[in-house]
C-alpha cells in the first residue's frame, strides 16, 4: 500500500539506504555462516563417547629397562590382577589408547574379502579383553564376551591377527547393512580372517578431532595384551590402564591405584603430570578447542546482531529527524499515528529484504570458500532463514523506537519553520 | 602559519567535542562499534601473529626441507611426496654432503633415571640430531656446545640438555661432562641450551607435531639412537592409504620406504638452492634407473615458510577466528560510515552558515576529519581496554599453549589505537565529502 512513496523517499537517501542494505547482508553471510559453525562444533563436542565418563579413568604407564615381551606381559598380568582387587575398582583392562585421548588408537582396514580390489572400511581399534566391554561401560548388544583363553600377546614387531574380534553396532551396520553381524568373518588389515563373535551398543575410538568424525563410532575390538617395549616401528607408549571405579569411589582410586603400582615394582614411569587422567578432563581437553571456538563464534554473532541494531536505530533516528516538517504534513493532512508508524515499519522490512537478498547470497559464496579451505560441510538452507529471520524481527524492534518518535511528532509541526 | 594551524586544529577539536556533546547517544555508538571492532581484530591478531610468526626470520630463506616420494603415485597424498624421508634416502642425503650443512632429526622419548632413590625417574621429550643441528638452527648454548661430526660416526653416548632439563636435575650449574642415564645408558653432557624454545618450534614439525608445546629437553646423536634401535616417538607411516607392511624387526624398518626421518639443508645462496634441486632430482632419477623408485622423479625443496604452510601449522581456529573478526571489522565500519552521514548531515545548517561566512571546503574537510580522528581516538582508547579484556579472556576461547603465546606488547598497543583512528578517518571520507558538499546558500534559504 505504502511501497511507492517508500521507495520514493528511499531513492533520495540512496547513500545511506545502501549502507544498511550492506550491512545487513554481511551481518547475514558472517551470522548465519557463524551459528553453523557454532553448530557443528556444539554436535561435536557433546556427542557421548558410550562409556562410564564419570567413573572411568586412565593410567599411562611406561616401562623402564624392560625389553622382552614375555616379561613385560607378566607384569601386565600382575597389574591387571593388583588394580582389580583394589578396594573401589570396578573393573580394569590394558589397552594401548583411551577413548577422547586424540591420539593412540590404531587404525584397522576391514574388508569383506581379501582380494586387493574390495573397498576397505576403516575404523579404529582398541586392545582389549574379557574385561573391556565391563570397564568401558558400554553394553553388548548381541553375540558374546571375549574369553579369558583368547587374549594373544602381542609384541612390537608383532602383526596384529586376531581369530576373533568385537565390533560396534554403528561399525556392524555399515560392514552388514542387512543383516546380523555376529558369526560373520572380515579381514583385518589383508591379515587372516577374524570371526566377529559380539557386537557392543557405542564406543568411541580414540580420536576426537575433525580428521575421523565418520568413523569415530566404528570401534573394533582386539583381544590382546600388547607389550610396547619402545622398540619396533613406531613408538606406542607403553601400556595404558583403563580403570573402572565404583561410584563415588574415583577420588580414592585415582591416588590409590598408581601407588598400588609402584609398590608393585618401581621400575616403572607414571608421570606426576599427565600420568593419570580421568575421562572427565580428557574430555574437557579434547574439545577444547571446539569449545573455543563455538563461544568466539558466538560472541561475535551476539556483538554483530547489536552492532547491526544500533545501526539501525542511528540512521532511523536520523532520517526521522530530517523528515519531521514532511510527517508532520502528513499528519496535518489526516494520517493517523499508527500510519506513520506503519511507514517506518514497512520502509525497515522492506531495506532489510533487499539486505536478507543480497545476504543469502554472501553467505553461500562464504560458506563454500570455508568449505574449500576448512572442511566445513554444507550449510543448509534453513540456517540462512533463521539468520534472516533473526534480522528482520532485529530491525522491525530496532526502527520501533525511532518509528513512535516519528508518530509521536505533531501535526503543528507542518507550520513550523525550523 | 603553524601557530594559526595548530590553533586551527585546537578549534576544530573544539567543535568535535561540542558537537559529541550534542549528540551523546550517537557518538558513543560509533566509538563502541570501533572500540569493539578493532579490540576483536587485535585480540585475534595477537594469536594469529604469534602462531603465524617466522621462528628464525634471520635465517628462515636459507633453511630448506627436501622431499623425496618413497611411496610413489599408488600411495602418496595427492601426488605430493611425504613430510618426511625413509631412513635410506635420508642417509644418502647426508653423506652426499652437497649442502653447506645437513641435519637429520626425529623425536623420540627418553626415560631419564636418577642417581639417587630420592628422584623419581622422568620421561623426557628429545631429538635424535645430527651434529649440524645447533649450527644449523643457531641454538644458543649456556654451557659446552654441540658434539662433532667424529662423535657422529663413532655414535658416541653424548647429549645435549636444556636449560629446564638442567635446572631439574643440576639445579642450574655448569654440568658440562657429567653423566647422566638415559634409558639405563650413561651418556656424557656435552652442552647445555640456554633458554630456547622456538615457536612454531619447525625443525621436528614434521616428526614430532606440536609446534607450539612439548619443548625438547634433550637432544642425542641420530646415528646412536639408530644403533640403540630407537623408535621415533612421533610420525611413522608407509603409505597414506593402504596398512604398514610387515616389519618385522629393526633392519627391516631401516630398509622400508616408510617415511620417519625429518631432514634440513642449509643453502646460503640461490645457486645453492637450484643446485641442490638438481641434485635432488637426479638421486630420485638414480634411485629409478636402480630400480628401487618405479615412479619418475617427484621431489620437493621448501624454505621455512612455505614448509610451515605445508604442514598447517597454522591452527585452523587461529585463522577462522582472524576472518570472523575482520568481518566484523568491517561491519562496524560499514554501520560507522552510516552514522557519521546522520551525524555529519544533521548538522547540515551549521556548515552552510560556516560556509556562508567564508569558510572554504578545505577548512571543511579538515573540521570533519579531525572530528572523525577524535572519535577514532576514543574508539581506539575503548579498543585498548577492551583488548586487554579479551586478552585476559583468551584461555577459553584457544588451547592454552596457543593462548600462552598472545602477547600484548607495545607495538600491538600502538597498532590497536593506529587502527582505530585509521579505520574511522576512511569511515568518515565519504559523509565528510557529503558535508563538504553542503550549498551556503541553499541552507540560509531553505529552513534546515
């Protein structure tokens, strides 16, 4: 109703109607391409790792002088037993990494057949044994544990090859989308076959960052001790104890249980620092940078769509100031007050339409360079709506102040010289 | 002439001020807007300045990384050779000596054991080196100094410690030619660094990751820690798409094409350079005629800058932030050039009596301008405030060894209140034009 005269008076401000316009876009590429990365990190970081958080912990462990596998897979054996019969331990296994320690873990190719040509699926494995799927929390779905007799040893130039293994749903579904896991055999590294005797509920590898999102749930299980020594290829670490307490018992166990160690034999390394951690902090640190960049992301959005409103106000202030001599012979000629409110109202939505425009092109074209240099997934459309619905409620609650200025001016004002 | 101009500019400052003061509501807005615009882009840029940093920038276009492709075309990353080399082309590459110097690096982990019962034993962050190594990346030293290329070839039980390794176990003194036991080995010290920690920390970059934390305490000679059969305590890897194959024991690794060893050159001059490159080439050519390569040559020379970028040191959070934080730069900037026009125009009037009574466009200009200079100002002092704010606020937002190394110094000061008043003096050219462009006459006329 109100659109030509808007525009009208819009095309003699054609400086300062582009400004906003500008701005309004780029509010909306830089918004709505930030709240999706303040989206994707939140999804990340809260996803749950499927194991007993709050009452799990870790032990790394070092050797020192030890270089035979038979002799350092006795001590192992004799440590599992100590920490077992701690008093407040739940349950313990020896593993060679931990779930959201960003790092550790190895990564397996499995494959249906062995034949070079079939598409490998990749995933992340754990040491583990009968005492794993207890220690970790997590559930077994179908199948069964692993048997005291299957545990291999394993030495630094040995090659993984186990007979049987357990694996997560998320990793069953893909390897046998249509039907049971349980029973079938894969090859593991184009190694001998393994049988898949159980299938677990969740269990996060251990890599929490961006590089293995899509298969951070595809966990397998390795029954084996594995005595790193420090020699062979790559350096593994020693061994990494995963243990489970009873609840309310942490605090107790995580002092107790490497002093338990040590008093075993003390020919071994515990760093004071970063010796034993709990999954709690594990956590707090392998999504710290995530964390950091989802409350930077939106404290600049918070800071931008302000930024933006004041904006608004300013200029809408301005403008109503120049034009008080022109409203008030509006209202001199009968427009209500609701009419002149009205007329600022529709001028705003209409300037903030040609900026959401303009806007959702920019943040596509911004949201495709982030996804060429930092493998940002597609944003999907409905982020630009909600950016551009944010906006227009922004400005039709920013002009409203100015707008009842505007309204409130009265028709005397017509006559009025100055 | 300078007095009437300096008092020219106290006038126009005047005005400025009196005008601020007319207009509280929108002045504070711009210099809010500026004062939270520019203290996000320092914030940001100190981390991005101190992650993005040249660690040797005397030195850093004579220091050069080769690459050799061990994996060939059916396994490298994109057709680009591997960060780092297998250990035969790596000890091809030092004995051919066809660099003023060459080092050989990789991380590994050593278990240090006390004299004592007090003590606990340490595990301790080092790097096999060769003897070019301190000379190479000018390591200052404390105490002693590097062991010799003799020491190399006869694998002496040598090593050198930092000074924080040094003040753990020595408390501080001169240690020069004590011993100390690493992994159940006496080794003799030979030199003890002064306080050196580059960052990003390049030269293991490739090895070892972590160019911003895990300072090295100990550094031993490569060709021993072969011997002792060592392993690298950091990346390993054979192929970037199929599994390792089968090494079953240490001769086997040190025969495999798996890439573990991080090599320099140092190549003072550009003849240099293209000499080595020719050399490179011709060795993977060499390497092909023998049969161990079935790929033609792909070999690679970086100097320290362009191997930093190759190896994103960078963090990615570092460098989305700093883009984030321009934009809203320059969103500020857009909305500040919007409210000076409002600003500027409303006082339409004034500069058509000013005008009027002889005032040229010049003078103006300059009124305008200063006023925008004295809001950028303010702008900036805001900024500095509030910069320091999020400087304090840095640990939640980056990982703490990023946000150790944002510092705020002077110059960032300086470079804080510089962008501000910059920033606005651009914002207000335009409104300023427009008020410059205001009739005398038409103004005295018309109402206003």
């Amino acid at each position: 109703m109100q659109i030509r005269p808007i525009l009208a008076a819009l095309r003699r401000h054609k400086m300062a109607t582009l400004l906003i316009v500008l701005q309004i876009a780029l509010t909306l590429a830089v918004v709505s391409n930030a709240l999706f990365i303040v989206k994707t990190r939140v999804v990340h970081l809260s996803r749950p790792s499927g194991t007993d958080e709050a009452h799990l912990f870790v032990i790394n462990n070092q050797w020192i002088g030890q270089s035979d596998t038979p002799h350092i897979d006795a001590q192992m054996r004799t440590d599992l037993a100590t920490l077992r019969s701690l008093p407040g331990v739940r349950d313990a296994f020896a593993s060679q990494a931990y779930p959201l320690e960003e790092g550790g873990g190895g990564l397996v190719r499995i494959k249906h057949r062995v034949e070079r040509t079939t598409k490998a699926q990749l995933g992340l494995s754990y040491f583990a044994d009968e005492h794993a799927i207890d220690t970790f929390g997590t559930a077994l779905v179908a199948g069964r544990n692993f048997r005291a007799d299957e545990i291999g040893s394993l030495g630094p130039y040995d090659k993984v090859v186990p007979v049987v293994i357990i694996i997560t749903r998320d990793l069953a579904n893909k390897l046998f989308p249509d039907g049971a896991a349980v029973g079938q055999r894969v090859y593991l590294n184009d190694a001998s076959p393994s049988t898949i005797i159980g299938v677990v509920d969740r269990l996060q590898g251990s890599y929490a960052g961006s590089s293995t999102r899509s298969i951070d749930e595809d966990t397998v299980l390795v029954p084996a001790r594995y005595a790193s020594t420090g020699d062979g290829a790559a350096f593994a670490g020693g061994v990494v104890y995963l243990v489970r307490t009873q609840p309310g018992q942490l605090e107790a166990v995580l002092r107790s249980a490497p002093a338990a160690l040590v008093a075993q034999n003390r020919m071994r390394l515990i760093s004071p620092e970063n010796g034993v951690v709990t999954l709690a902090q594990a956590r707090t640190k392998a999504y710290a940078t995530d964390r950091g960049v989802a409350i930077m992301m939106g404290a600049v959005c918070v800071l931008l769509l302000l930024a933006t409103a004041g904006g608004i106000v300013g200029l809408s202030s301005f403008w109503v100031s120049q034009r008080r001599r022109s409203i008030g012979v509006r209202r001199a000629l009968g427009a209500t007050r609701g009419d002149i409110l009205r007329y600022f109202q529709t001028e705003n939505a209409l300037i903030v339409g040609i900026g959401v425009v303009l806007g959702v092109a920019l943040g596509i074209a911004a949201n495709l360079s982030l996804m060429t240099h930092y493998e940002l997934p597609r944003m999907p459309l409905w982020v630009l709506g909600v950016g551009a619905l944010l906006l227009w409620l922004l400005g039709q609650l920013a002009v409203f102040g100015p707008a009842r200025r505007a309204a409130a001016v009265p028709p005397v004002e017509a006559t009025r010289s100055v | 002439m300078v007095t009437q101009g300096v008092s020219l500019l106290t006038y126009y400052f005047d005005l400025a001020l009196r005008s601020c003061r007319r207009s509280k509501a929108l002045t504070a807005l711009v210099v809010l807007l500026m004062g939270c615009g520019v203290a996000t882009c320092m914030v940001t840029f100190a981390v991005f300045r101190a992650t993005a940093a040249d660690p040797i920038p005397w030195k850093s276009n004579q220091l050069f990384v080769p690459q050799i492709d061990s994996f060939g075309p059916a396994h490298n990353y994109k057709g680009e050779p591997p960060g780092m080399l297998s250990y035969t082309d790596a000890v091809a590459l030092s004995h051919a000596r066809q660099a003023r110097r060459q080092v050989l690096i990789y991380a590994s982990k050593w278990t240090v054991l006390p004299g004592d019962a007090q003590h606990l034993p340490s595990s301790q962050e080092g790097d096999a080196v060769s003897h070019d190594f301190f000379a190479m990346f000018d390591a200052p030293f404390r105490y002693g100094g590097g062991w010799s290329a003799g020491d190399d070839d006869q694998r002496a039980a040598v090593v050198v410690i930092s000074s924080t390794l040094n003040q753990q176990l020595f408390g501080g003194a001169d240690s020069v030619g004590r011993e100390i036991n690493l992994d159940t080995h006496a080794y003799r010290i030979v030199g003890v660094l002064d306080d050196w920690n580059p960052s990003p920390r390049y030269f293991d970059v490739a090895s070892a990751w972590y160019p911003f934390s895990h300072p090295r305490q100990l550094y031993l000679p490569f060709s021993r820690a072969i011997d002792l059969q060592k392993a690298a305590a950091g990346n390993f890897y054979c192929s970037t798409n199929t599994v390792d194959p089968d090494l079953p024991n240490w001769d086997s690794v040190l025969r495999s094409n798996c890439a573990w060893i991080a090599a320099w050159v140092e190549l003072p001059t550009r003849a240099d350079v293209a000499r080595y490159r020719d050399w490179l080439h011709n060795y993977a050519a060499e390497q092909q005629r023998l049969g161990r390569f079935a790929w033609p040559p792909n070999v690679r020379l970086s100097d320290v800058g362009q191997w930093l970028q190759l190896m994103n040191v960078v963090p990615k959070a570092s460098a989305l932030s700093m883009i984030v934080s321009l934009s809203f730069l320059l969103i500020c900037l857009v909305n500040v050039v919007g409210l000076m026009l409002a600003r500027f125009m409303r006082r339409a009037p004034e500069i058509g009596v000013r005008r009027a009574l002889g005032a040229s466009r010049g003078s103006i200009y300059l009124q305008f301008l200063t006023e925008a200079a004295a809001i950028g100002l303010a702008g900036g002092v805001l900024g500095l405030l509030l910069t320091a704010l999020g400087m304090a606020g840095i640990g939640h937002v980056f990982a703490p060894e990023i946000a150790r190394l944002a510092m705020l110094n002077a110059s960032l000061l300086l470079l804080t209140v510089a962008l501000a008043v910059a920033t606005t003096l651009i914002a207000a050219l335009y409104p300023t034009w427009r008020a410059a462009q205001v009739q005398p006459a038409w103004q005295l006329k018309s109402n206003g």
